[in-house]
C-alpha cells in the first residue's frame, strides 16, 4: 500500500526510475546555456549557467505526477528558486501590467507552457540542475529544467532557455498542439481540454472506419463496432473505446495516449510503434494483436487496486486484460510499466 494519497488513476512508477517522456536533447548543445528573463519586465536580465548555479541553492521533495498516468512521489530536486531571480533589491522586477509567465525551452519544438502570474507566485517553482542528488541527465532536462509543483509535469519545462512575462496568456506547445488541459492540476484530473471535434463530424469520421492521419483527440467512440479500423498516424490521446468490437484494427504509428481501450476487442490488431503511454487496456482482448515497438509507459492491463483514489478506474471494469502467447509485445518494453502491471503481462504470455 502506498503511504500517500496518489492523485485520480495515477501509478507509483519503480522507484529506481523516471520514465522519459517527449524530446530526450534540446536541439543546440553547443551554445553556452544561459537563462533570459524578459517581457514586461522593469528591465530584462540574462544569467549563465555558472552564475545560476553560484547561487543559494535550495532542496525540496517534490512529488512528480505525469499526464501519461505514472507518479514518483517525493522526488527530490536541488536548484535556484525562481522567485529569488525575480526580485531585485527586494522589489519584483515585473511590471503591473504582466498577468502571464511563459516558459520556453532550448528545443526543436522550442516547447514553451505558461501559468498565471499568481500561480506562479503561490507554486514557488525551482529552476533545478539536480535531480535525487545528481546532476539532471540531458534526457530528463539537463542542465537546467524548471520544476512546478502541484501541476501536471509538462508544466515543468525541460532545458529552460527563456522566462517571459506576457500582458495576455500564450498557450505552449503541449496545450495548442498536443491538447493537454491548460490546468494541468493532477487532483482534478486536468489531463485534455474538451474535444473540438463536432458531434456531426465525429459521426461521419466514424461511419468511414478511416481515421488515418487524423487528428480526432478525445473522440468518444465506445460501444461500437469499428472491425478493421484504419487508423495509422492518427492522433488520437484521450480517444474513448471502451467496450469497443475492434478486430484487425490497424492503429500502426497512431498516438493513444490515455486513450480507454477497456472491455473492447482488440484481437488481431496492430499497434506496432505507437504511443500507448498511459492507455488503459483493462478487459481488453488483446490475443494475437501486436504491440512491437510500442511506449507503453503508464499503461493499466488490470485495474490497479491499491489505491482509494483509483475507485473510478476500478468502477469502470473489474477484469484484467486477455493476453496469452499469440500476443506479441517487446519484452524489453515492459519495464516502461509500474511492476504489479509487468509481472501480470509477463504471466499472461507464458500462459497455456
């Protein structure tokens, strides 16, 4: 039993890891790092990498909760807390007129997030250059990364580059490209904001059974009969399939993120390399179906039941998932699981 509370439908990723999740190297490692600071601000300031970590440095516990359904509870970070850069001789540095915080990354995607002013100042973020007493590895954001408490962690910027104080809110790249809930707040399970696709389009897309290259985030597709979907390359995070007829459906290279696979048929499809991270395959079956190449961080393939805050998950289906020889799944991928879940799919395969 887990002696914390874990947020709705989160699982204590094994304590020695911590799953990578999006870019794993920021797109320039020859420039020097330095830390902009900018926007509406009284004057704009810019900090090298050895001026930063020259500074106080503080240690804090940090409880770690990712969108993709894992948790690592009381991490612990060492870093510069950002609201000692923002004053200068005890009078904060920004103007009146700023009510947003963007911050953006040294990346191909040059990710960025933002947060309300007053988020910001109530959540204490770290700007980190350790991570459990050593130095961030570059996968995990090294050297520097920001971390925020209390919110999903794509709020927490990996290779922070710039710091901008914004008049009005700027969604970042996880938010207008990927979906996820401007919130991000774990306890109330701010993971996507609502579906834009129209009631009359979902209708015609799912009439077709064609979904490829399509993206058709958070459709609610659950109870029907979708035999021989065709869905390669779609994007479909948060996608609803739950007790779904789904045979030989072809979901190659498809993101299903978070997407509900519960109690649906799955035999004979094929997920080969798609991200699978956080998706919930309880009382699926999955015979004969192919999961090689998959990211499987975060998946359920039964109801996790160690914890009070998981009793929605545990309402939805009571099974575990049908796995037997015929399904072929990358052994090496199921260490991307929490351990209850891979010792059960390692059971499963070897069963007669």
């Amino acid at each position: 039993m887990p002696q914390f509370p874990l947020p709705p439908n989160q699982q204590l990723v094994r304590g020695d890891r911590w799953p990578v999740v999006g870019e794993r190297s920021p797109g320039d490692t020859t420039a020097p790092w330095t830390l902009e600071i900018t926007g509406c601000v009284t004057r704009p300031l810019n900090f090298a990498l050895d001026q930063l970590s020259s500074m106080p440095q503080s240690t804090r516990q940090i409880d770690v909760h990712c969108v993709t359904r894992w948790s690592k509870p009381a991490m612990t970070f060492t870093g510069v807390r950002l609201l000692d850069l923002l004053h200068v001789s005890d009078r904060p540095i920004w103007t009146s007129n700023a009510q947003f915080v963007s911050f953006v990354a040294r990346s191909e995607r040059n990710h960025s997030t933002s947060l309300p002013l007053d988020e910001v100042l109530q959540l204490d973020p770290l700007i980190a250059f350790e991570a459990e007493g050593h130095p961030l590895p570059t996968e995990n954001g090294g050297p520097m990364r920001m971390v925020v408490p209390g919110k999903y962690f794509y709020k927490s910027v990996k290779w922070i580059q710039r710091i901008e104080f914004l008049a009005e809110e700027s969604l970042g790249y996880w938010e207008s490209e990927a979906g996820y809930h401007n919130g991000a707040d774990p306890w109330r399970e701010q993971r996507y904001m609502a579906p834009t696709l129209t009631k009359q389009a979902a209708a015609k897309v799912l009439e077709s059974r064609d979904f490829r290259n399509q993206d058709l985030r958070g459709i609610n597709a659950a109870h029907r009969d979708l035999t021989g979907l065709m869905a390669t390359e779609a994007l479909l995070r948060d996608a609803d399939f739950g007790s779904c007829t789904l045979q030989r459906a072809d979901f190659r290279d498809a993101n299903l993120s978070n997407a509900k696979l519960n109690d649906t048929d799955l035999r004979s499809s094929d997920f080969s390399n798609a991200d699978l991270e956080g998706a919930d395959f309880s009382g699926a079956d999955l015979r004969e179906c192919t999961l090689h190449g998959a990211s499987l961080f975060g998946c359920t393939f039964f109801p996790p039941s160690d914890s009070a805050s998981n009793e929605e998950h545990r309402d939805r289906t009571s099974r575990p998932a049908v796995i037997d020889m015929t399904t072929q799944i990358d052994i090496a991928s199921l260490d991307a699981l929490v351990e209850e879940q891979k010792q059960f799919v390692l059971r499963s395969l070897k069963s007669e």
